[in-house]
C-alpha cells in the first residue's frame, strides 16, 4: 500500500454515557491516568484481582523481544480462580450458567455445581494418564461439559485446543496433529437449526489419522447411534463416576493455558499459543471494566461459539473468574423462530449481551417487529465483537434492543490477542457509532504509515501495538520464526495486526477491516469497510459486502454483494431501480470515487464460523474465477443462493 487509507465516512452523532452507569462504574476516567503514569503498575494491580499460590518477582521481561514474560516467577492455578475461590468464599449457591439447548432443555449450574463437574473432569483426565504440559483437543458443540473440558484442563496444567464443533474432520486431524493431542473431548453429536447433527463420526475419521490419539472421550448429547472403538470412552461413565475431591496445583504463569486455531484464509492454520497469568489477568480485568460486570446483579450474555476465541474469554475465563452468573445458548438465532434471542434475554432477565455485527444485520434484515414482540427492559449494557460495525447497525442495536439507553461497547480484539484491546468505558466514553474509540488503560494502540511514524488526527494506516500487554500471544505453536515473521516484522519493534484504521478529528479510532481487503481504484485506497457502511446506512438495505474486483481501467472495481431488509421489493424492475439508488446513494454519501461497478442483491452471503464475511470469496464470485476454499463457511448453501439468487447491475 503506497498511500494512507482515506478517510471517506464522517459520523457526527455521539451518546454519552447514562448518569447512572457513569455514577456507578466499575471503572472511572482515573484508570486512564493510572495506567499512563505506570503502566505496568497498572497491570500489576490488575494481576492483584487474582488469586496466586505465589507472588510474581517482576511484571514483565521484555529481555528478548518479541517473545514476552508476564508476572514472572508468579503461579497460579486458572480453574481455582474460576470456581474454588467463589465457592470457598461462600458463594457456591450462585448461579455460574443458564444453559438452554436449542431443543429447549435447560440446565441450571450453580459455581459449587460447575467446580464439582470440574474436579470430577481432572480426575479423570488424570486417570486417563494426562498429565501437565499434555495437549486436549476439545471438539464439543455449546453444551456446558466444554466449559467443563477446558477449566478441567487449565486444573491439571493441561494445554487444550478448542476446535469448533463444525470443522471438518481434515480441519480437526490437521489441528490435533499439529500439537500433538493425546485426548479429544466430544459429544456423539449437538442440536443445530433443529436437528441433532453427529460429531462423532467425524472425530471417528479425524482420530483415524493421529496417532497420538490415545482416548477419546464421548458426552452424550443428543442420544444418536455412534460407532464404538477401543479408545472411546463415555463421559458419564469415567467423569461422572470419578471422584469430585481434587486440590488444584499451581502453575508458572507462563505455562501454556491453551491453544486456538486462527482459520487462516490460505496457509497453514497458526496454533495461537496464550498462557496463564498475564492471560488471566487482562480477561478478568476487560471483562471487568469493559461490561462493568457486577456479579451480584448483572447476567451476562456472551453469544459466541466456545470454539471461537470470544468464548474462550468471555465465557469461560473472563466472566468466571469475576464470578459472573451467564447465559450459555447451544443453538442458532432463528431455530424454533427468529425471536429466540430475545426470548432468552427476556426468559434470564439479561442485562448484557455481546454479539456480532453479522448477527445485529441478521436481526436488521429479519425487521425490528420480532425484537419489539419481547421484553427487553432488563438490559442495560450491550456489546459488539468480530468486525467493524456499521453506523447503521449500531444504531439499530441501540435503538431496537438497547432502548435508546444502553450504552454499546464495540470491542476490538484478536485471537492473538487474547482480550480486548480497543474499546470505549461504559461508564466514561461517549461513544460514536462505528467507532471503537480508544485504547483501553495499560494498551498502547497506534495508527502509523507507511514508515512506521504515528499518523496525526484525521489520518488513516495501519494499526499497531507499541508495548507489549498480558494477554499477549506468546508464539505460534511450534513456530517461533514464523510468530516474528508475521506479526512483528513489518514495523520495527512493534505488533502489526493486519488491520487498517483511521483516527478521526478528535482521535478515536476507527477500524477499516484487513488491509488485504483494501481496494485501489484509480490509485485511491478505499476501505471495504467505509463502502460497506454506506450502503447499510440507506434504509432497504441490512446487510452488504464489498470486494474489489479487477478492472481493466480502474486497476480495481468496487463490487458490492447487498442484502435487502427484510420488507423490502427487490424483485424485477424494483431491483434494478434499488441497485441503481444505491449506487447513487454511495456516491453522495462517500463521493463519486467510491461508486461501486457493481451491486448485487443477493439472499445471503457467505460467512466463517465467526460471523466474518469470507471476501475472497466473494472475489472470487466478482472476478467469475472458480470457488476457493470453502471449508471454513458457515453454510456452504449460501454460495449456491448467491449463484442462483443474483441479480446484476451494471
Ligand atoms: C475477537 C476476534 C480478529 C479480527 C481483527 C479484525 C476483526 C474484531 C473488531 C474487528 C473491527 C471490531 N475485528 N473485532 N474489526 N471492529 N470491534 O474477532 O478475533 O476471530 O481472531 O478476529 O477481527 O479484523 O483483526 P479473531
């Protein structure tokens, strides 16, 4: 990229935060002045929210960069600070997860419940011959055994590696392969858009093909037949008969916690390695500032995938460790009807709710009449994770689940990243649609050029991390040279994540999405993202993807992939006059260079498992070139509807 991304979109509107939030936030505006003057003091506070078996000797050796050493010396075990510390403190008695399969059976698991399960998992685990250092492999739908899984793991000093329950079998051997698992935690199968779907077998075909697989451990989920090897064993019949007494060890801090899979759009998957102590502490804290959790009132619905890294840390390890009572949903949005969300919500009583722009632009094409039918009125707080948000979705959801009062975090973060890095304060920021804002306290973000210099206020380039942070990827599994070469070697001496931004007049940032999702069109770098914005701000459309598609004059074309809300005519003449208002309305809004070639009006578009639009794809689909890869979509489906249901406009 020679140039700066430009900066197209403007966004006026600004919401304060509530008096009363304000009045009793967990943290105040001085945590930003705290952790300016000391930086790791600040995060050495943070560390003290923790319980260790032995105080650190120093924060942080940065002695051989870029490899990191958080609270050096310290130990401590994950799970004790998960559950022993919460029941110990007498509060077993309260509720850890609300569980609600998809078929609508539920479970109530309360922190003594959720530590006996865990201590019974170790056990048998341990009689099972792993032991510390020892890699799991966790292939399990939303059910709470996978909580239970992990922390049983983190109790034992065992590294997991959560693969989402939907990968194919070649995805799970390759992963289980790469760190060598001697055990594999899954279900026979899991509830998904209504029907049980097997996981066994597909365990079956991946264990076929590692052989250090020396277990398999089996929950019963959904009661289908499975084939039974000698390896398999059920779940009810080793951890729940083993037995729940077990004294959790302490470990180093930096003793590898879990690894997680980046899916990697075309090499090798990076096995993203995070640790103990510094991990702990930073998920703990953002979990803490960030949702202003308060433990005693507040029920927080995280609704990401256990296999995704968002579940990892904030359900699992961020809002256990502060003693949060959640929600856990196995199933989709819209199974039995497109209002379950908001029926959860109004069932639990929830006062938080972190989800995705894809699934907030689902909800906008499915209309605001299906959230308007349930009552919404004990949420008080509302997150946003995975992509950029639209000014139009994030208005959306501050209108029509937020009541026009709930403050909205949209958190920036990476798996590598392990917690969350970017993002305003409830109780402080006043927030702007679209934007992440600031840096949270002890994060040192920068947006540079080219050159690496610091770009001033109103500027565009790439984001970077200056200073190192806790919850830090430590290396990429078994590749210490390729962790240096993807992330530390573009700008000297700092972390590039691979993501544009632009830092607006008064300094907030603003996400731009991958810089390889850049387009250049007559030598002007344009943001997909920006793009993207401008067409979800026109009221018939809910959701939109922009790729740039080689053009023989322009160098690169914008093609945009464009879902109509939900009442909207798109058939016939009535689709080509919108596709040519929204060509228009690009223009007007972003300026006459960014007017797409092209729009398509399309049912659906295709996504990863994470709810990130899969742009090669769709590049793909522009350029007229085959499909690519297609393993890591959501729904393979889409890419058919996409065919069959387009219409073009030139
Ligand atoms: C947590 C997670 C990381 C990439 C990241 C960026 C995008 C995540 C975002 C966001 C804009 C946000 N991303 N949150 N972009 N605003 N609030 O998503 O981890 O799956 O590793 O993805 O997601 O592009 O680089 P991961």
């Amino acid at each position: 990229m020679s140039e700066t991304l430009e900066n197209l979109l403007q966004e006026n509107r600004q919401f304060p935060p509530p008096d009363a939030l304000a009045a009793s936030a967990n943290v105040t505006a001085a945590a930003y002045d705290e952790a300016a003057a000391d930086r790791l003091g600040f995060w050495e506070a943070q560390a003290r929210r923790l319980s260790w078996a032995t105080p650190w000797e120093s924060v942080l050796d940065w002695s051989n960069p870029p490899f990191a050493k958080w609270f050096v010396g310290g130990k401590l075990n994950v799970a004790y600070n998960c559950l022993d510390r919460h029941v110990e403190a007498g509060r077993g008695s309260k509720v850890a997860i609300h569980w609600e399969g998809e078929p609508g059976d539920t479970r109530t698991i309360t922190y003594a419940d959720l530590h006996r399960s865990v201590c019974q998992a170790a056990n048998a685990l341990t009689d099972l011959g792993v032991t510390a250092g020892d890699r799991v492999a966790i292939y399990l739908p939303m059910i709470p055994e996978a909580a239970v899984a992990m922390l049983a793991c983190a109790r034992i000093g065992a590294t997991h590696s959560v693969v989402f329950g939907g990968f194919s079998a070649d995805a799970l051997s390759g992963r289980i392969q790469d760190a060598s698992a001697k055990v594999v935690i899954t279900a026979d199968g899991g509830y998904r858009r209504g029907k049980p779907s097997g996981l066994k077998p597909i365990v079956d075909e991946a264990v076929a093909q590692c052989p250090t697989i020396q277990h398999v451990l089996v929950v019963r989920r959904t009661g289908q037949d499975v084939a039974w090897g000698d390896k398999d064993l059920w779940w009810h019949e080793t951890v729940e008969q083993a037995s729940p007494e077990h004294e959790a060890q302490p470990f180093d801090s930096e003793h590898p916690l879990f690894i997680l899979y980046t899916s990697g759009t075309t090499a090798k998957p990076k096995g993203i390695l995070h640790t103990t102590g510094g991990y702990l502490t930073q998920v703990s804290y953002t979990h803490h500032a960030v949702f202003d959790l308060k433990p005693d009132t507040d029920v927080f619905w995280c609704t990401a995938d256990i296999g995704w890294v968002t579940g990892h840390s904030y359900i699992v390890y961020g809002p256990l460790s502060n003693g949060a009572t959640q929600i856990m949903y196995e199933g989709t949005p819209d199974t039995p009807h497109k209002g379950r969300f908001w029926e959860i919500v109004e069932k639990y009583r929830a006062t938080i709710v972190y989800t995705a722009p894809t699934l907030i632009r689902t909800m906008m094409k499915w209309g605001e009449d299906i959230p308007a039918k349930f009552d919404l009125s004990s949420l008080r707080l509302l997150g946003s994770v995975g992509e950029p948000i639209n000014p139009e979705a994030w208005m959306w959801y501050r209108k029509h689940i937020g009541r026009d009062t709930c403050p909205i975090v949209d958190t920036w973060w990476q798996t590598e990243t392990g917690g969350i890095m970017i993002s305003p304060l409830p109780g402080v920021t006043a927030t702007k649609p679209g934007s992440a804002m600031t840096p949270l306290p002890g994060i040192s973000a920068d947006v540079v050029d080219d050159q690496g210099e610091s770009v001033p206020n109103g500027g565009g380039g790439y984001l970077v991390l200056r200073e190192p942070w806790p919850s830090m990827l430590r290396t990429i599994w078994g590749d210490d040279q390729r962790f240096v070469d993807t992330y530390w070697s573009r700008f000297d001496g700092m972390y590039f994540a691979g993501d544009g931004a632009k830092r607006d007049a008064d300094g907030h940032l603003w996400l731009l999405g991958r810089v390889d999702d850049v387009m250049l069109v007559s030598g002007h770098n344009i943001s997909t993202t920006e793009v993207e914005s401008a067409l979800v701000s026109h009221p018939s459309v809910a959701e939109a993807a922009v790729v740039g598609a080689t053009d023989p004059t322009t160098g690169q074309a914008i093609v945009a992939f464009t879902i109509p809300r939900g009442h909207v005519d798109s058939e016939g003449d009535a689709g080509e006059a919108l596709i040519a208002e929204l060509r228009n309305h690009v223009a007007k809004t972003l300026g006459p260079i960014a007017k797409p070639r092209q729009i398509m009006l399309v049912p659906e578009l295709p996504k990863t498992r994470s709810g990130k639009i899969m742009r090669r794809l769709l590049r793909d689909v522009a350029e007229n070139r085959s499909l690519g890869d297609v393993t890591t979509l959501q729904d393979s489906t889409v890419m058919d509807l996409i065919a069959s249901g387009m219409k073009t406009g030139k």
